[in-house]
C-alpha cells in the first residue's frame, strides 16, 4: 500500500547559479559529490539529487523544521544504474514512522531542469529500496 508519494523539480538555472563546494557539502554526502563531479554537467546530477532530497521528505510529510537532514539521504546506484535512496537518522526514524516498507525513485533532467518524484509503499516485499 502506498504510504506517501513527493515530487519536487528543480530549475537548473537557478541551482547552477547557486551551487558552490560549501552548498554541496551542506547538502551532499562525499560519494554523491564524487558521483555529481565525474558528470559532463555536474550541476545537473546535483540538482536532480537534491530534487531527490526534497521529494523525500514531501513524501515523509515532514522536512528541516521536523528535524530530517540532508545528509540523512544518500542518492546510490545500483550496479544496473537505477538510483535509489540509502536512509539514515532522522529520515530513517522519520520513514519507519510512515510504516514505510520500500521507497521507489525516479530521478530526470533536462537542459533546464531536474525532478524527482519519490512513491514510499508500506509493503516490504514490493519493489525498490528495502528498510
């Protein structure tokens, strides 16, 4: 049964604008950075991560002010290629309240913008990401 379901978009103008080492610290773990800087246009898959971020805690009814944490969410990828979300702190605590089982993500971009949209189902044998 889905549990919660976030989508968020983000203009690339605008991120690409914003994005500097101190702003991806802040919001990236070391291997999403590592990841992000080997891309042809690495603001692109940081602005997708980051949609991936927010989609998240949309999806958790809950954000920053409810104590969840950037780096709470890693953005991985699976040997196949497809991205799934890796939970820790907070959000782990804030996801198992929800009585999520599995998280689903989709992450796409364009020339002027990123999106995610994150689908959390309180079924533990469906697909994607495991608690």
């Amino acid at each position: 049964m889905v549990v919660g379901v976030g989508i968020d978009i983000v203009d690339l103008d605008v991120f690409r604008a914003k994005l500097s080492d101190d702003l991806a610290d802040e919001l990236f773990l070391p291997a999403e950075i590592e990841y992000c800087k080997t891309q042809a246009r690495p603001w692109e898959a940081f602005a997708a991560r980051f949609a991936a971020k927010e989609a998240l805690f949309k999806a958790l009814g809950a954000g920053l002010a409810q104590g969840l944490r950037w780096k709470d969410v890693e953005v991985v990828r699976e040997p196949s290629g497809e991205p799934q979300l890796k939970l820790s702190g907070a959000v782990l605590s804030a996801a198992r309240k929800r009585s999520a089982g599995r998280w689903h993500l989709s992450l796409t971009h364009s020339r002027t913008s990123a999106a995610a949209v994150v689908v959390i189902d309180s079924d533990p044998a469906g697909a994607g990401s495991p608690m």
